[in-house]
C-alpha cells in the first residue's frame, strides 16, 4: 500500500507543496460562485485567440526578405540573383505552406520546389511552381519519404548560381523523413514512440532520429553544398530556439554524435519494460555498428553559405502575452516569465506554482501572473495505472490536471495549451485539444461531481478528465508551432 502511495502523483505534488512558504493571498468562499474568476477564463481564451493570429509565419517570413528584382536581403546577408539563378524553395512543417505563400508572394513564377504540409490539409493546389506533399505528423508517412525524396532530388540539382530558401516549422521531423538504408519506416516509427512516451527530452530523442535519418542533422544542407546561398527559415519550437534542434536540424550543424545515441537508446532500454513495445533490432544493430564511424556522422559545421533565421518563436509568444496582461493591469515582470521550460511535468508544474506564490505573498492584494513556455515532458512510466491505448491527452492536459490539485480553493485561473491546437493525441472519434483551462474551483467542482481526478490522471487519461470537468481547450486547427504555453493569473477576491 505504501509503494502504492508512492507511486502516486498526489503523494509527490502534496508533498512538495508542503515545502513551499504558507500561502498568505486570498481564498475562496466554499460553495460559492465567482464570477470574476469566470471572466478570467473568458479573457484568456480570447488572449490565446489573439495570440494565434500574431503567431502568423506568413507574416515572419514576408517581413524576413527583401528582393528588388536583382539582390535578395535575409538575415543580415545580401546576395544578387544573376540572370541564370534560380530561387528554389524546400522545406516542410505544420506552417510550411503559410511560408511558402510568403516565398511565393516575394518572388512570383521565378521561384519553384517543394515543400511537405500537414495530412489534414489534404493535397493543395500549387502555389505557380511551387508543389506541396501531404505528409504525417506526429509519425512520419509514405507522404514524408516521397516529399523527402524529392526535396534530396531538388538539391542535388541545384547549380552554382541558385538561391535557396528552406522553410522549417514544427512538425517537419515527421513530414519530412527518409530512413537510413535498412532501417525501415515501421522501426523508425517505433523507436521514435517510445522516446516521446519514455519521457526523454528533445535534445535526446533528436540525436537518436537524427542518426537514423538522410534528412535531419544538416544533412540537407551537404546535399545544397554547390547553392550560391542558402536561407534556412525557421518557427522555433523548441526550448532555447536550438537551431539544431528545431525539425531535427537538416540545414544546421549536429553537436550530436552516434555515441549520444547509443546512450540515448541504452536509457531506453532500460524503461521497456514499462512500455508497449520493444526496440526494433536493425535500429539498435546500425547505431552499435557505426560508433565511431565519422564517414557516417551527421553534420558538424554549418557551411558558410548556409544563413539561418528564426521568424517566430516562444520568446515571441511569451512576450505577446505579457504586453495583453500589462493592458489589463497584470504586471509580469521577468522573472515570473519562464522561458525554455522543459524537463518532467510535474517539476515544471511545481515551478509555475511556487513562483506565482512568491509574486502573491509579496503583495496580496495585488493581482499576478505566471507565464510559462516550453516543452516539459511526461513520464509515462511514473503513472502507475498508464495503459496504451486508453490512456489519451498531452503534456498540457497534464499539466492542467496536476496545477488544480496545487490551486485547489485559490483565486486563480490557468490556461494551458498547445500553440498548434494539438496537444496530444485524442481518442478514436473524438476532436483534438488545444489544451485546458482550470482554476481554483475545479477541482471541488469536480469532486461535487464525483469525478475521481487522482485516477484519470494516475492512468494518464487526462483527455478524458477534462472532457468530464467541462475543461477542456477545442480551436479550430492551427498550423503552426511554437511549443506550449502557460498562463496562470491571481485574481484577489475583494
């Protein structure tokens, strides 16, 4: 009974809050509605709508080049078009389109290629020479390798003369995918399953997919070598706008190697026990096979006529949400503003908490907020009760369910989403999250309804807890990507 406990995460996020300062800010009245919380929730829905719309890559990308007919402008470097260039453009991920737009915009029928946008889209219709390729996400598809094929096929190609432009946005590890030979695409898939459920963090789960891939690691960018320029454009959506990290870096120089690889799968071995699969051996067999082979390593110097620019990012959005809250007189100065946050959920929860009760006990009477962007990750082998293929919500919905525990009657409201609208994957027939919105009364609300919060979340069903609490974020889709978003506000109870 006692491991039992333990195992909990009620057990582990009790305790910790235990050790936290008493809280001296305001409370609620028990049974009793506030409506102010209620408006909250409504204010920032509307801040994440607006926030969508601002988050536009068809914007950063207009605004990030310049071309009057003979000389192009982009990240701080110029290079003239001579008569005989051409402007090819590459790339993919969930905004991939919305940037070729731009691209297209810009330079007309002078500019061709191809880039690989979002299976839901469907097949789009050509922009002039510009072609696009269905492809999967959050696995790669037959749609990913054909799009990858040719984009390989479109670099090669290109002569001493020509321009390119790579559009990368979130989603492109997936939409863009072509397996070492002898790996096939079912293992690539399965390894790059339990990593995400293992809980490793970009960083590690990029520098295994890296090493088992013709694409990621810059290793698009020796395929351009004989490009006159190269312009990598960019939506960041990884912590600390890591270049190398952002799509797995196939136009950006690999610090990666194929012993952090092996490392990486070795910790991962490890945890399978707990997991509903196992590594696929020919993935295993070609990473011990190539440890220390430099003739197959990844990139390890971007090319000098490689640029690369990011167009939008967390900071970005963050940022964003500070100015709206400062026009509704919510100060967030920048130590409550937590960039890059990463690592296990519940830390990550734990650290919004702590650092919004520090704000409130300095000045109670004075309303506070929390903002926080990143990527932390779930553990599902923490969850005792995690079972694959019942167990359904992301990392947002994850942390919604673990912060009302910590809130529980506290004037506070919280929203938590993913900035693509997709946060995790959804049960069969039901509509993708975007996230979920809590406050200091859900979890009474809850347990008025007799809604067992501890053992959706032990079982890593969040999707289903917030479908049951009425909590749950549904947007229409959005296609781009900057990583998750959190904002948590104290609202004093006058």
């Amino acid at each position: 009974m006692q491991e039992q406990q333990d195992n909990s995460f009620l057990h582990r996020m009790l305790k910790r809050k235990q050790l936290c300062p008493p809280w001296q800010g305001n409370t609620l009245a028990d049974n009793l509605p506030h409506m102010a919380l209620q408006e909250w929730h409504v204010h920032l829905d509307r801040l994440f709508d607006y926030l969508l719309s601002e988050l536009d890559p068809y914007q950063g990308v207009l605004h990030a080049i310049s071309f009057d007919g003979k000389k192009i402008a982009c990240g701080g470097r110029e290079t003239a078009l001579s008569s005989d260039g051409k402007v090819i453009v590459v790339g993919g991920g969930k905004a991939s389109h919305q940037m070729a737009k731009a691209v297209y915009e810009i330079f007309g029928e002078h500019v061709y290629g191809l880039v690989t946008t979002h299976k839901d889209l469907g097949q789009l219709p050509p922009l002039g020479n510009i072609r696009f390729q269905p492809a999967g996400h959050p696995n790669p598809d037959g749609g990913s390798v054909t799009g990858a094929e040719e984009i390989i096929r479109l670099l090669q190609d290109v002569g001493k003369n020509d321009v390119v432009f790579s559009l990368i946005s979130g989603g492109g590890s997936a939409m863009i995918e072509l397996p070492v030979p002898g790996l096939t695409l079912e293992d690539y898939i399965t390894v790059n399953e339990l990593l995400n459920r293992a809980g490793f963090d970009i960083g590690e789960w990029n520098g295994v997919r890296k090493h088992l891939s013709q694409v990621k690691g810059g290793q698009l960018a020796k395929k351009a070598h004989r490009a006159k320029q190269v312009f990598n454009l960019m939506v960041s959506d990884v912590t600390g706008d890591r270049l190398d990290v952002i799509a797995s870096g196939p136009f950006v120089a690999d610090p990666t190697t194929f012993e952090d690889a092996h490392r990486t799968l070795t910790a991962l071995r490890e945890k399978a026990a707990s997991l509903p699969q196992q590594i696929p051996p020919s993935v295993i067999s070609y990473i011990e096979n190539n440890r220390g082979n430099g003739a197959r390593e990844t990139l390890k110097t971007t090319p000098q006529n490689v640029v690369n620019l990011i167009v939008a990012s967390n900071n970005t959005a963050i940022d964003l949400v500070a100015e709206r809250l400062a026009a509704r007189g919510v100060h967030v100065p920048e130590n409550q503003r937590i960039r890059n946050s990463i690592g296990d959920i519940e830390d990550a929860t734990i650290d919004i908490y702590t650092r919004l009760l520090k704000a409130v006990n300095s000045s109670p009477h004075q309303p506070a907020a929390v903002i926080a962007g990143g990527e932390a990750t779930v553990d599902v082998t923490r969850y005792p009760d995690f079972k694959d293929g019942t167990s359904f919500g992301g990392r947002m919905q994850m942390m919604a369910a673990l912060i009302m525990h910590l809130i529980d009657g506290l004037p506070i409201v919280g929203l938590f989403a993913a900035t693509d609208c997709r946060d995790g994957k959804p049960p069969a027939g039901m509509p993708e999250s975007a996230g979920a919105s809590v406050s200091g009364e859900t979890l009474r609300k809850s347990q008025m309804l007799k809604i067992d919060t501890a053992a959706y979340i032990n079982a890593c069903n969040t999707y289903a807890l917030h479908e049951k609490t009425a909590t749950q974020i549904h947007k229409a889709t959005f296609v781009t990507n900057v990583m998750d978003l959190a904002v948590v506000v104290y609202v004093p109870m006058e």
